[in-house]
C-alpha cells in the first residue's frame, strides 16, 4: 500500500481521517506548514513542498480550506493537482459541503468551483458532499448565545453530522478505487436551528429567550428551502443532543 497525503491534517476533520487511515494500516503524510510528527512541510498556496509531500503517494485526501480568504482554496487545489500530475496521478479524494451548488453563500461559491477543477483534472477523482459538522453548529450557537436575547435565523433547519463519521468515510475512500460523485453523507436528523439553540443553552444550564428572525436576501432563502439539507442520505449516527452531551456536559465538569 503506497502512503496516502492529507491536506488539513491538523484541523478538526482532518485530524480524524489521519487517525483513520492509521488504524487501517495505511502510511499518512500530514502536509503542513510547521514540522511535526509525520508532517510534511508545504504550503498548498505557494507551492512550495508539494512535490516532495506527493512524491511516491497513492492517494490525497483534501481536507485543507481557507474560510478567512476563500480564494486561496481555488489556488491550492491548482497547486496541488499540477504537483500531482508531476508524480504518477494518485487518487485525490475532496471533501465538500452538500448544496454548494444551491446556496450562493460565497465560499459555497469557491468550494463548488474546487468542485469543478477536481472533476476537470484529469487525475482519478472522489468527491464526498458531507453536511454541517456539529462543531460548526455548537460554535455558531456559542457566538450567538453572547447576547442577551439568542437571535436565531427562522424557518432553517440544520442536518448536523459527526465529524469523525465523516472522516470514517473519507478514509474508506481513500483507499478504495476512485468513485466520483460518492453518496452524500447527511447527519441523522434534519432540526430546526431554533430547537439546537435551545438545546445548546439547556446543556449550558442558561436561562436565555431564543428568538427567530427571518433574515432577508437570497443566501437565507436558500437555507429556509433547504439548499442544504440532503434528507435522502442521513448515514450519520451520532446525533447532536448526543454530541452535546459529551462535549458541553464535558466543559461544565471539567
């Protein structure tokens, strides 16, 4: 079995497909910026070190993404395809966002258009729409439960999904054969964000009135008709009243 890279190997998904690809056997090459254990040093923006991090591999697994300045996720899946084709084309495995394609939310905007270089590559490709990661929704709930009043969007609903599950299957794929458009990968249940903010406060043990406000424009519309949800496909197991549990039961006794 030849190594398998993986962009954004330190962040919260990332973290968990190395973990997995480890128990599986597999040699991983975390690419980072910094030295560290089992890391390759390379920058996706620059270029800089992605022929010696992909030299030799069989597979990429793209976990790596900028949301402070999304573009730079349009340069480094450039970066990191050319680098491939310059040694022996493995496998690249992306993960995406479902309904990139229907909420013109801009960074949706810049992960579709990834979406788009890696289908035109010419390198054997996988990509994996997977839905809103718990963590996004507990810090999201964290910010807003700043105020007084919890001012939540009405009439949206979220399908919050395990970030390990995800990273589980990222991994299944990166060392199966290249299955382009795979399934999308949903979370178990489809809330209304009004009921996870209120979930979130009672975990917290606060007293806060939470208040729906329909929000204008056309990226909340997008939202409110469920651009993207992808109920046909809830593989996710782990639901976020249990995700609370562990994590914000954990923080209150810690």
């Amino acid at each position: 079995m030849r190594p398998v890279v993986v962009t954004g190997g330190t962040g919260t998904l990332g973290r968990s497909v190395v973990r997995e690809l480890r128990e599986a056997g597999a040699e991983v090459r975390v690419l980072s910026r910094r030295a560290g254990d089992g890391h390759v040093v390379g920058d996706l923006t620059t270029g800089a070190g992605l022929d010696d991090a992909i030299r030799g591999v069989g597979a990429i697994v793209h976990c790596a993404t900028d949301t402070r300045v999304p573009r730079n996720d349009v340069t480094g899946i450039r970066n990191l395809t050319e680098a491939a084709h310059r040694h022996g084309a493995p496998r690249l495995v992306y993960v995406s966002i479902v309904g990139v394609d229907r909420v013109p939310f801009p960074y949706y905007r810049v992960k579709h258009e990834v979406e788009g270089i890696v289908v035109e590559s010419g390198l054997p490709w996988t990509i994996l729409r997977a839905t809103q990661f718990h963590d996004l929704v507990l810090t999201l709930s964290r910010f807003l439960a700043r105020s007084p009043v919890m001012v939540v969007p009405a009439g949206t609903s979220v399908q919050p999904v395990d970030a390990a599950e995800v990273a589980a299957r990222l991994a299944q794929l990166a060392l199966a054969a290249p299955a382009g458009w795979a399934p999308e990968f949903g979370g178990p249940e489809v809330v209304p964000f009004t009921d996870l903010a209120r979930a979130y406060l009672r975990a917290r043990g606060v007293r806060r009135p939470v208040l729906p406000v329909r929000l204008p424009g056309r990226v909340a519309r997008a939202y409110r008709e469920g651009g993207h949800l992808t109920p046909g496909h809830a593989a996710g197991r782990r639901t976020y009243a249990e995700f609370l549990a562990d994590r914000v039961g954990t923080e209150r006794t810690g």
